[in-house]
C-alpha cells in the first residue's frame, strides 16, 4: 500500500519529530498533533509541517487508504484521535516501528546507541564523526545536534545512525550491523517492573545486533546474549578494548587523551565538549566508528569540532565567578555523573542546582537514590514533579525527596517561583536538571545572570 499522507500522534516528541521530519525531507504531506507547543513543533511549523494542539480527530486526513498514522506509547489511549484511528481501521503504527523499517530499507547497515544514560550525546556524536569525515550518515537523534541544528541528518550513505531507546522496549525493532550499550541502570519501572526485567530486555537488544556489540565494561552482558562479536569499552580502564589513556585536562574542563583500540592507539585526541563524562562518550563513538572502518585522524578531527547536544551538559553561561549549565538528566546516576563533571570544571566553587523530577512513578521509584544524588551540591534549588503522562499517584511528591536531601542548604519550590527566588540569590555556578518543562526557563536564567 502506498501512503502520501503521514499523520502524527505526538508529533512533537524529540523521535517522532525526527522521523516527521525524514517523511518531509522525502516529500510526504506531514502533520500531527501534540499537546502543548515548544520551540521544536515551531520548527516542525516553519519546516512546512501542519501541527496543531487540541484534540481534534476531525484533522486527521479522511483518506484513511493512504494515510500512515504514526504514534508513541507516551500518548493516553483514551485520546480522541487515537481512538478514532483506531475505529475508523487507519494503518497504525509505533514511532519504534516505523523506525525498525526505515533502518532495514536495502542496503543500510544500522549503528545503533543504546543505555539509559549517554546515548543521545554518544550517538549524536558518533553522527558528527561520519558528517565530518566525509562518509556521511542519516541520523535519527535523540536530542538536537548544536552542528546542525536538528536531530535528523540526511545522506546517500549506507550508515544510519539511532538513539535506540529502551522505553517501552522500543529498541527491539531495530536489528543494527553494530550497537553500543553505555548503560544499564534500572529505570522506567513502570514498564519493566525491576532491574532484572531492564537488563534482560538490553540482553535481548544485544541479541538482533548482526555483527558487533560494544558494551561499556562491567555491564552484566556476555558472549552467550548474542552471536555478534562483544567488544568493551570503558573511560580508562586499560581491560577494555577501547578506552583514554594519558588523560588530560585544562582550566576550562576540556580533555585531551589517548584513545587505545585494538588496532593501536590514536594520540591527542581532544572533545569539544568539557567534561570527563564526553571522554567516556567520544570513547563510545569511537569505537563504532573503527569498527564500521573509519580511518583515526578522520575521528580524531571531529571529536575536536563536537559542540555538544542542546540540553546535554549544555553550557549557557561561563565567565570568571559565574557559570550556568544546562542538563537533561532525570536519573540518580545521570545527576551523579554530570555533578561530578560540574566539580572536575570547577572545583572549589558553590554549586547550585535545580531539579524537576520527571514522572510520579520515577520519583516515588528512586526518591532515596535522587536524594543521594543531590546531595552533592552545596544548595538545592528542588521544583515539583512533571507528571507527562501520568496522573498523581497519592503520597508522591518531591517532598519525599527533599526530606532526604543533605545538601547544605534546599529549598522546595514551585516552578512558577523559580525566577524570582533566582533573582534574589547569590549564583556561583548553577546547573539545571529535568527531562519536564524546565527547559523553557533556559533563556530567562541564561539572560538573567547574562545581566548580572
């Protein structure tokens, strides 16, 4: 069957607007519907993309022949135009689906980056390494590439580059010629249940990988989970068959390393990004780039010209006495990593960070291990939760977080507050956490302490 008309639930999801935005590029009509705009459906809205924000089933394209209805699993399904869809016999499928098949379109071969932390600055800088090189890639992102500004990349070449996500066990419609694992923590709970259930479900990922699986060493995954080559990558361990070595770094928290593969050792790398965290990255990218045949000095040149992942230890403001930081992190360990990164660049200083934790279920699932985490910092500016798509669940709050925080010094706010209270405080350095709304105070921070 062929369609002209690809329809969108959700279109303004980081992965649904990707492959919108690859049905566009290839001259398909494009709409959809999202709850709420954002600066990305604005783009989607200036890329010639129909996008519109209240539940309206009357939208939907009538020709239900030629019409694919794409959708993510974050979306209720009570929604009206979902249930219409659904009623009316509309071609439904998952974002995940869609882009199993489109990676398995002849002749591609599939590099594919997994972890529940890491992958979204991993696997857009393994795309940065074939843009830069010259091989070219197409990449389907899960965060905005501040190289090119989007999170799709176009190219006649072989490579596509995915973000493969472990949500609702997204990443087992992909079968990738080479995929990384950078992590395996449990998370989304209320999908797998517990840690057993995540691991095994990454074990499974490993298994429809045809050719090479590099895992980051000490993930509990081995030779008998996949018929792929298992190869390991680590930031500096020297048991592992990629890894840094001869680490260096300077006053503005930008590294310098070896990188040591089992062909050789490339000198002088430098990531263009600070933070020991984007070493490990590089690390990982690295290594599917040698595998997939990419000469080093090719990687070794684009590593330096990375910019980083808008929302990925995204830096806003750096100036002597004060420094603002931008992070999506919504984990205990991801807040942990990107701490300590914060401590490597500048040590000695007062830190600050503000958290929104994201989803009912996560807070109530790791309150003990968030709270550990933020205590790290020496104040805690603590938001409430962003439900997304889930309802209140009773007893579940960020107070039970912030009751167990032992920071210095907390204060429990709402977002509503946060621009006033942050007007009145001292900032030394300031990082801001969440995977919610967060986002849209970015600028106000930014041109507020801009001013100071």
């Amino acid at each position: 069957m062929s369609y002209s008309n690809i329809y969108f639930i959700g279109i303004g999801g980081i992965g649904m607007s990707a492959i919108a935005r690859y049905y566009k590029f290839k001259g398909f009509k494009v709409g959809g519907y999202d709850r709420t705009p954002s600066d990305l459906t604005k783009e989607l809205e200036a890329e010639g993309i129909e996008v519109h924000y209240e539940d309206r089933p009357d939208l939907i394209p009538e020709d239900k022949e030629h019409t694919l209805v794409v959708y993510t699993p974050a979306i209720p399904s009570d929604l009206q135009e979902l249930v219409t869809v659904r009623e009316r016999g509309y071609r439904l499928m998952k974002r995940a689906q869609v882009l199993g098949e489109l990676t398995r379109m002849d002749g591609q071969r599939c590099l594919a980056v997994s972890g529940t932390h890491g992958k979204t600055t991993t696997s857009t800088l393994l795309a940065h390494i074939f843009t830069s090189c010259g091989e070219g890639c197409s990449a389907f992102l899960g965060g905005i590439s501040k190289n090119y500004n989007s999170n799709l990349l176009m190219s006649h070449s072989p490579a596509v580059v995915v973000e493969a996500d472990e949500f609702d066990r997204s990443f087992h419609q992909l079968t990738p010629e080479i995929s990384v694992i950078t992590a395996m923590d449990a998370d989304h709970l209320d999908i797998y249940g517990d840690l057993k259930h995540v691991q095994e479900s990454f074990r499974k990922f490993a298994s429809l990988t045809t050719g090479t699986v590099i895992a980051k060493i000490g993930l509990p995954i081995s030779g008998n989970d996949t018929k792929a080559h298992l190869l390991s990558y680590s930031y500096d361990d020297t048991s592992a068959d990629f890894h840094a070595g001869n680490i260096r770094v300077d006053e503005c928290g930008y590294f310098n390393f070896d990188l040591f593969h089992p062909g050789g050792v490339v000198r002088d790398c430098r990531v263009g990004v600070p933070g020991w965290v984007n070493v490990e990255n590089a690390v990982a990218a690295s290594a599917i780039a040698l595998c997939y045949g990419i000469e080093t000095e090719a990687i070794k040149a684009a590593l330096a010209t990375f910019q980083g992942v808008k929302r990925r230890f995204d830096i806003h403001v750096n100036r002597p006495g004060l420094a603002y930081i931008d992070d999506y992190a919504h984990h205990p360990n991801e807040i942990s990593t990107a701490i300590s990164s914060m401590r490597d660049i500048f040590p000695s200083r007062k830190l600050t960070a503000i958290f929104q934790p994201h989803l009912y279920t996560r807070t109530r699932d790791f309150a003990d291990e968030f709270a550990r985490a933020l205590s790290q910092v020496d104040k805690l500016i603590l938001l409430d939760i962003y439900p997304a798509r889930e309802e209140p669940i009773p007893g579940v709050s960020s107070e039970i977080i912030f009751e167990k925080v032992t920071a210095p010094q907390k204060v429990l706010l709402k977002k509503e507050e946060l621009m006033d209270y942050l007007a009145k405080e001292e900032i030394d350095t300031l990082i801001t956490f969440g995977a919610g709304n967060i986002d849209r105070y970015i600028p106000l921070i930014t041109s507020m302490l801009e001013k100071r």
